[in-house]
C-alpha cells in the first residue's frame, strides 16, 4: 500500500529525522520534496500545495527549529496534516433505520458487488445484523449471478428478479421482503457503467429518491487516482452520498485518491478494500492510515485482523511473549500460517512499524513464504527457541534440509533479528521509541 509515497516521504524527512543540524533553508528544502512526492502519487496539486503551506505555518508557529527534537515534530506535524486532510476521526455508518438501507454507487469495475458482499459480511458477523443483498443491475444477468455466488458464500440472502428491468421496483419490493422477513439491513448493489454517463446517473438518482437510504456509499478504486476524484465529485453533484469506499488498496496504488478525496467531496472514506477476499475489508482511520504512509506501520489494524481471525487468547499470549522476549521461530511459523489466511502479505507487513521498509523490495507473495516455512521446518525445536545458537554448520546444514541456501537462511535469521527488535522496541515505549527507530 503506497510504497512509492512513503518511500519519497521517507527520503524527503529523513534529512529532519537525522542528527544534522535543522536550518530554515532544509525545512523548505524537505517540505518542496513532500509536495513533490504528494503530486507524483497523484495527489491534486491544489490540495498538496495547501498541505505544505499548513505544514509550514505549524512548524513555523510551534518554533520546531528551536525545540529539542526538531525532527519529530516535524514528523508529527506532517502526520497529523495527513490524517486532517483524510478527514480526521474515522466515520461510522448509519444503521438506524429499521431496515437500514445502504445504497451503493459507483462505476462498473470499482468494486461494488465485491464490496456490497464484503459489507454483508461484515454486519453479519457483528451477530444482532441481519442483512439482505439486492441486485439491482438490470442490464448485466452476470451481475446478478455474481451477487448470488457472493452471496452463498458469505451466507447471506440475495435479492434479485431477473425479469424486471425497473431498479426502483426491484428495490422497493427488496426493502417490504425485509420487512416482511425480519432483515434489518439491506445493501443495493447498482448498475455501473464504465465512464459516468447521464443514463447511468438518472437511474441512480432515481432509486435514491425512490427509496431515500440511510446510508448512500459510492465506491472507488483507488488505482484510478485523479480519475477517482472526478468521478466521486460527479456522483456527489447528483447523490450527496454519505461516504467513500475505496477499494484495491492492497494493489500498488499511488494514494492520491485516499488523500485527495475527502477535501474534494467533503464526504468521509468509510470502508476500504483490502483484497478480492470476502474478509478483505476494513473500517477506514485516517490517524492509522497516515502512519502507514510515513511507514511507521499500524499495529492496531493488525491486531485488530488478528482478533477478527483468531481468538484473544492467543493475540495475548503472543504479546506476552514479545515483551518477554521470547518470540522464537515456531510462533514466527504460526504467525505465517495465521497472516496467510488474513490476506495480501505486503499489505499485513505494512502494517508491522518499520517492517514495510525493510520488505519493500521483497516480492512477498504466498510462494514467497514457501522458502521460510521450509527453513524454519528444518530448524530444530532448540533452534526455534533459541536462534542465537545457529551457528555456520547449523546455518549448512538447515539449508540443505530446505534445499535453500546459507545466504538465505542467514537472510531468514537477520530479517527475525530485527522484526523482534522492532517487537520488543514496539511494546517497550510506546511513540517515543517508534520515532527513534524510524531514525535509523
Ligand atoms: P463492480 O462492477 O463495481 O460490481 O465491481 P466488482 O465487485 O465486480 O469488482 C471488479 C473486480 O475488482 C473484481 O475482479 C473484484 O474481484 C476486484 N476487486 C474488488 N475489490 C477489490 C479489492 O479491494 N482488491 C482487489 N485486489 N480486487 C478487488
């Protein structure tokens, strides 16, 4: 997620982030590199001028070149620009109505139906939500297949009536079958066309009035950047719709979207879109997000997917063993097996402070972790508890036995090294320490 934007970011505050000396010249210096890493991911160039204009008047305004640690508060400053311009504190749905009627928008490809299931889901699993999926798109039988096939594997009931070419109808006779059969949410999953056109707009707008949600989301992906936002601002001309969704954010997105649309629309990002899994979605938060951009990772998100996957138990007796420093290869192996059913793997190592950076020129896929857990299989249980005794024959000998060789084994052993590090330097000292170790 955004490597290319929190590399640039990274680079251009790392002069601030060093032990030289901090001059009014570098600040400017730094803050022209931010706007320029801003505009090439694609972030309008109003929006990244005004960014570092906010960012300068605060830095000027706290006297950052007098304090003590210039560089944090630099970086603070920075940060909580970029959570303000992604609007600040995270924003619910609306689930009031009785049903709740959630209208989804957005163009063909975006990501609706995809999303519409993951929302399901989603409420699903919060247990007093019952919701129903309605198909909507007229024109695309296949569309409508598609929802069912979401459907049936999320266990939630889908709504369609393939004879019917009338939206509103179809959706209105939806929302009485809710009533009628004790659902209290109901997703509509539109028709999209490819490019926003007037027809496509009308019937939106349409069943809008006709059935007047609680909740009007329009959906993005966020790989179309600029585009992105035009679009959002067209759909928010006719709908005013409530939130934003952006989808593939797992892809290699430049994030000129999810900063930019949010003081484009003034409309909250509410959800965003992880993967193609059903499992793959998120509540958006603006704070945790701007970490992630400037690398500093998010641990919250990633314990959070770990408690949503796995029971709290064992997300706490891993905790206690990180602060006791006892985090060893075979938890490290159960983690692999427990991420790998979470989702894109850069995506989750994102969200580990610092280990992002270091694994951003590692292709991680699921093959990628193959060599790992076959090294780590070859390791001994005393090696598994106790690194530090794998010495150069041990190193031979675990490399044959995985049929990988000593430079990766020893790649294995260093990148473990840090990442408990890092783990131990996490839970020791809260933000204080996670700044120092973004300096080295
Ligand atoms: P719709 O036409 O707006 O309903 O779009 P779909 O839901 O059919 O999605 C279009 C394509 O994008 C499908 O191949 C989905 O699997 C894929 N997709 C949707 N959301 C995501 C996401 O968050 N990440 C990734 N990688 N793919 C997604």
């Amino acid at each position: 997620m955004f490597n290319n934007l929190s590399d640039k970011l990274d680079k251009a505050l790392h002069v601030l982030k060093g032990h030289g000396s901090i001059t009014e010249v570098n600040v400017a210096e730094t803050l022209k590199e931010v706007r320029r890493a801003l505009l090439d991911a694609d972030v309008n160039f109003k929006i990244a001028k005004q960014f570092t204009n906010t960012v300068k008047e605060k830095a000027l305004g706290q006297d950052v070149l007098t304090t003590l640690q210039p560089g944090q508060l630099m970086v603070k400053i920075v940060k909580d620009e970029l959570t303000q311009l992604m609007g600040g504190d995270a924003a619910g749905i609306n689930l009031s109505g009785t049903p709740s009627v959630i209208l989804m928008s957005g163009l063909q490809g975006s990501g609706k139906t995809t999303f519409s299931g993951k929302l399901a889901n989603y409420l699903k699993n919060k247990k007093t939500k019952k919701p129903l999926l309605v198909a909507c798109d007229v024109y695309r039988p296949a569309a409508i297949d598609q929802l069912h096939v979401v459907g049936e594997q999320i266990g939630v009931e889908v709504f369609s009536d393939k004879g019917n070419n009338d939206p509103v109808a179809i959706s209105q006779a939806a929302i009485a079958h809710a009533k009628a059969n004790g659902h209290n949410v109901v997703i509509i999953d539109t028709a999209g066309r490819l490019a926003v056109d007037e027809a496509m707009m009308t019937e939106i707008s349409n069943i809008h009035k006709a059935i007047q949600p609680q909740e009007t989301l329009f959906v993005v992906d966020s790989m179309t950047g600029q585009d992105a936002v035009n679009t959002a601002k067209a759909f928010n001309d006719v709908l005013n719709f409530d939130g934003v969704i952006l989808t593939k954010l797992d892809g290699d997105t430049r994030g000129g979207a999810a900063i930019s649309i949010k003081s484009v629309v003034n409309k909250p990002i509410k959800f965003i879109g992880t993967g193609e899994k059903m499992e793959a979605i998120d509540v958006f938060y603006p704070s945790r997000m701007a970490d992630r951009i400037l690398g500093m990772g998010d641990v919250v998100s990633l314990v959070e997917r770990a408690q949503e996957q796995f029971d709290e138990v064992e997300a706490r007796k891993l905790q206690k063993k990180i602060a006791k420093n006892q985090f060893g290869f075979d938890d490290f192996l159960s983690q692999i097996q427990q991420i790998k059913k979470m989702g894109n793997m850069k995506d989750l190592m994102g969200m580990i402070p610092g280990a992002g950076k270091m694994m951003k020129d590692i292709d991680i896929d699921d093959d990628a972790f193959k060599g790992i857990e076959a090294i780590i299989h070859s390791m001994t249980p005393k090696e598994r508890t106790n690194p530090s005794i794998i010495n150069a024959s041990r190193k031979k000998r675990i490399g044959k036995g995985s049929g990988t060789s000593v430079q990766e084994v020893n790649q294995l052993l260093k990148q473990f090294n840090q990442m408990s590090k890092m783990m131990k330097m996490m839970q020791g000292g809260g933000g204080k320490k996670m700044m120092q170790m973004m300096k080295n």
